[in-house]
C-alpha cells in the first residue's frame, strides 16, 4: 500500500457530487493511496481514524469474519461510496473489516476533517446522510439475502453489484474470493459455478467469471440487487450506465430525492 500526499478528490463519485465550495473545504485534507487487491484497510476492533473513499475501479468489500475462519459479505463499495466513520466522528472500533478486492487507487481523508467539513457544510452533511442511509439499505438487503435466497441467486447478486462497480463484463473475481464472500465452502461453490456456467449464465477462466448476458444475470438473481440500485437512485440520485456501470451521483436538488431514513438522520452528526 503506498500513499502520497494530493489534492485531487477525481475518481470517487461520491466526492464528486459535491460544489465547488464543499470540495474547497476537503481538497487540503485530501491523501491518496494506491491499493492492492487482498489488502486490509481496518480490521475488527480496530480505531478507524479516516474515512476511505475507493476511487476509478477499485473495490472494497466489508466483512464479518465469524469464529470458525469464514467471513461473509455485508456491502460491496467502489467509487460511488466510502467506508469507515461514514455516519460517526470516527476513531471508534471498526465492528468488521474492510477488504481490498479490486486495486487501484484509494482517497483517505481524517476522519476528524471530515467531521468538521459536515459541520460547516449542509450540503456535505447532507450528502453523508443520503449514503450512510443508502449504505444501511445495502447493508440490510444484504442480511435478508443471506439468509433467505439460494446459493446460485446471491451469487448473481454479487456478481452484478461488482459489475456496477467497474462496468465490465469480465470481473476479477477467483472462486475462493466468492466462496469467502458468501460464506460457503470453495468445493461446494465450485459445483455451483460448473450448474451456471452449463446454463449459460456465466463463463469461467482462470481468476475470473464472466457475465455474458447482464438481462439474463438480472432475471436470475435474486430482488436484492435491483433493490439496493433503486434506493440509490431514489436517495442518492445514482445515474447508471446501460451495462450497469454506476456514472454519477446526483444530490444536487435535494427536493426531487427521497428523504433519508429517521434512524440515519437521528444518528448522523
């Protein structure tokens, strides 16, 4: 992981979305870094003391790693979004971790800064709010996928929230990367992956799967995918490419978006 000192907030969609002004106040602040793939950003329990913000087509994966050694997946992050002290002032203990799973460059900004910025700022306070709402929603549909669809569904599920993030066809993605993202065993998902490759839904090659048919993909996952798309564009004004690259982030008349959830509102500061 290498770092180095910028202003340049380009490359993160969320940062993006801001006026000129708001970027003013969080350019000086601004470190960028370079990331690998594997890399831990914070694990549980430790002090998260700035807000990361995955910029271009890196990736970042949030997981609860259990007792036993596996780790599932709660929310999948690229450019459109951050992690680590979203909704609070930071530099509490991180309650999951965040894994790097496609590298490239990353936008590190204190978390203390960044608390500050809020509170000058309505339009970056109400940004974070709109985000930690739609981060919540994924976070959540997330659980209720987890615990309620099959193996082959959330695996199309996924896939195509991967794909959103870095709008190819062809994702970086290894069978034990998605073995550990869904919590299953890599004999087991192989089996899988072998029933949908026959079936057309995806190909395999060598530290990659392929979508071939991103409608097909659509129609075989499960709701939580489209779900989770339309909240983002309902809260956060989320502009999505037609192969599904998300493009833009729009906050910029509030009035036309759904308001955030009371409990984010209630807890962001």
């Amino acid at each position: 992981m290498t770092a180095r000192k910028s202003s340049s907030i380009d490359g993160n969609l969320l940062l993006e979305a801001l006026n000129a002004a708001d970027r003013a106040l969080l350019a000086p602040h601004v470190e960028r870094r370079e990331v690998s793939r594997g890399d831990v950003l914070f694990r549980a329990g430790d002090d998260v003391s700035h807000v990361t913000f995955p910029a271009q087509r890196c990736v970042v994966t949030l997981v609860v790693p259990l007792i036993d050694g596996k780790s599932v997946e709660t929310a999948t992050i690229g450019r459109e979004g951050a992690m680590g002290g979203v909704v609070s002032h930071g530099y509490l203990p991180a309650f999951g971790q965040a894994v790097v799973q496609v590298g490239g460059p990353v936008i590190r900004i204190d978390a203390a800064r960044l608390s500050a910025a809020k509170h000058a700022s309505k339009g970056i306070r109400d940004l974070f709010v709109r985000y930690a709402d739609c981060l919540l929603a994924q976070v959540l549909q997330s659980v209720a996928c987890n615990a309620a669809h099959t193996i082959e569904r959330r695996c199309l599920r996924w896939l195509l929230t991967l794909q959103d993030r870095i709008g190819t066809a062809e994702l970086p993605v290894t069978h034990e990367l998605l073995a550990d993202m869904l919590g299953v065993r890599r004999a087991y998902l192989t089996e899988v992956l072998g029933r949908m490759q026959r079936e057309g839904l995806i190909g395999i090659g060598h530290g990659r799967i392929t979508l071939p048919d991103r409608a097909r993909a659509e129609a075989g996952a499960c709701e939580c995918h489209a779900t989770v798309r339309r909240h983002f564009e309902e809260v956060m004004g989320a502009v999505y490419a037609p192969g599904g690259r998300i493009i833009a982030v729009d906050v910029a008349e509030p009035e036309r978006l759904r308001p955030p959830s009371t409990v984010v509102r209630e807890g962001s500061p």
